[in-house]
C-alpha cells in the first residue's frame, strides 16, 4: 500500500511539472502594422512564465530588415498568476524611415530547456507625399507605454511629487538666502549684452554656415537643414513672423502678403522648394543647386533688411553691417559658378 502511495505522489509531481512546463508561452502583436515614414510604434510581449526564472527574449538584429530600426526596450507590469507562474508585459520600440514592407522574424524566448518563439511580424511603412506640404505634421509617438512612465515610479512619489517639488524649492531657496546674506557668495550684476541686429546675425551664421562645407562632403539634408532654419529665425526677428511653426507654403503665403517681402519671396519659395526634396523625398542636388541656394538666401537677407537712416543733417551714416556678399561672389567665381 505504501508503495503504491509512492508511486501516485511521484506521477502527481511530474504532471504538475509538465503542466507548469506547458505554461509557458510568448505572444507578440503589434501596435499598428502601417506606419508612417519617421513615425514610431511598439511591438507588444505578453510572456508567462515561472517565477524567478532566468528567461531572456532572443532579438537576431541580423535577421531584422535594415530598415527597421529598434529604439528601446519598455519594461511593463508583472502580475503573479499562482501555481508559480507570472505574467511579464514588454514592449520593444521601433521606427523605419524608408518606406516598404517589411517582415520582422520571430522572437525567441530561452526559459531553462525550453524555447518558445513568437509568430513574425510584418510591417508597412508608407512614404511621406511631399505634394502636400501642409498635411506633414510633427512626429509623435506612437505608443502610450511612454506616456504612462509614471507607473514604474513609486506610489509616495507620484502622490505627493507636489509637495516633494515644493520643499526641495524652499531648501533651495534657504540656502541661496543663507550665501547672500552671510556674504559668502556674491552675485554679480552682469549687464545685458546688446542683441545682434536679425539681419547682422543672418549673414553671420550664412557666412559660418558657407565655411562649414556640409553640402560638400555629402551632408546635404543638414546643409538644407540649418539654411532653412537661419531664414525662419530671421524672419521671426525681422517681421515677427513665427516661421519655426509654420510649413513652407504657409511661409510663401505670408511673405507674398507683406510690402517688403512680396518681391523677394521667390527667391524664398525656390529654396524652400529644394530644401523640402532633399529632406523629405531624399533628393541630392547639383552642386550649382547649393550653390544658389545659399545666395538667394543672402540675397533675401539683403533686399529685406532695414533701411538705414542718417544720424542727422550734415552728420555720417550709420556704420553699415558687415555684409560678405562680394567675397561671396569671388569664391563662386573661382569655382566656375556665378551668382546671379
């Protein structure tokens, strides 16, 4: 009878093990299976597993497309499911900026002998259509895993991050007050430097951005990059207008309605125009295409910048800004294009 006892204990044991065993699974889904060029989204885990396991997700980054980048790992809640079993939440960020399909192979997970894998994922991303300018709209993210981070943090310190922020200020404060009065830190008034002239700092970061040679040496996306961002903030200093926040045709639209622009804004629209390929449609220009680029934009600085008045009757103007237009134009001569 004993023996038979033993017998029956032993069986019990292995089914509980082999069920346990069975448990286990891995399952993967995406957030979105299109996406946008630049846009992100989130590959989802739900792993079962037993507790204390030292299980690891296996990721062949050689067998993943190229064109599928994998931004970061997102580690979510882990719920005890009993008979000594959990339940993990992961999240694996990727991004593409080329469009396409694209089919991501299966994830393997290793826990002890076993090895469970995922089914593969396929992905489309689709391009960006550069025919409508204002329909391209800031990249996102695409995922709420990131806009709930606070769930990771602990319960003390998402309820009373107020108040906590609130005394860490009044410390600081003492503090600075203690210093000040007891003469151990002397705070010097340091006057105000005199801002630059929009126009002035125009040309000078057109003259350093001539210098860097980024077109060049084939960075044309960032050459296209900060030319276009030198006219929005001289813009924004000169007319008041909030270019940085605005597409290019909104720009043109804007410019072609002031006195002072309207002549000048097709020089803006032509380099607006190119700068829009190269970034979004990832097209190089011709050497004599960067060339033009860069004086029609002095050329704008320059047709729109303040009149300058005399300092009185009989007096002397005003000391000109420094303009770099003729050296310029000397330097395009010697490389055989000239500026028109």
């Amino acid at each position: 009878m004993l023996k038979r006892l033993t017998y029956i204990s032993i069986l019990l044991i292995a089914l509980s093990l082999g069920a346990t065993a069975s448990a286990r699974s891995i399952k993967a889904v995406v957030d979105s299976s299109q996406i946008t060029m630049g846009y992100q989204t989130a590959i989802r885990f739900d792993i079962v597993d037993q507790a204390g396991s030292p299980s690891e997700i296996l990721v062949d980054k050689d067998a993943i497309p190229a064109e599928v980048e994998l931004i970061d790992w997102v580690y979510g809640d882990t719920t005890n499911l009993g008979n000594g079993l959990v339940e993990m939440k992961r999240a694996l960020i990727i991004q593409s900026f080329d469009s396409g399909l694209y089919t991501i192979p299966p994830f393997l997970m290793v826990a002890g002998p076993d090895t469970l894998r995922t089914e593969p994922i396929t992905l489309k991303v689709n391009p960006v259509d550069v025919s409508h300018m204002d329909d391209i709209n800031p990249i996102a993210p695409a995922m709420d895993f990131e806009s709930r981070w606070y769930d990771f943090l602990p319960d003390w310190l998402t309820d009373y991050w107020q108040w906590i922020l609130a005394g860490l200020l009044l410390v600081a404060a003492g503090i600075c007050g203690y210093l000040i009065m007891t003469r151990k830190v002397e705070v010097p008034l340091i006057p105000k430097k005199k801002p630059v002239p929009p126009y002035q700092l125009a040309m000078q970061r057109l003259e350093s951005l001539r210098e860097q040679n980024l077109w060049q040496s084939g960075q044309e996306k960032e050459y296209y990059t900060r030319l276009i961002d030198i006219l929005r903030d001289y813009l924004q200093g000169r007319f008041g207008i909030n270019a940085m926040e605005m597409t290019s045709q909104q720009i043109t639209r804007v410019l072609n309605e002031n006195e002072t622009t309207r002549m000048p804004n097709a020089r803006m629209k032509r380099i607006l125009e190119i700068a829009d390929f190269v970034k979004f449609a990832k097209v190089r220009p011709l050497p004599d295409d960067n060339h033009r680029a860069l004086a029609e934009a002095v050329r704008f600085v320059e047709e729109t910048k303040p009149v300058e008045e005399p300092t009185g009757e009989g007096g002397e103007d005003s000391a000109p800004d420094p303009v770099w237009t003729q050296p310029y134009a000397q330097s395009q001569e010697r490389s055989g294009t000239t500026v028109k």
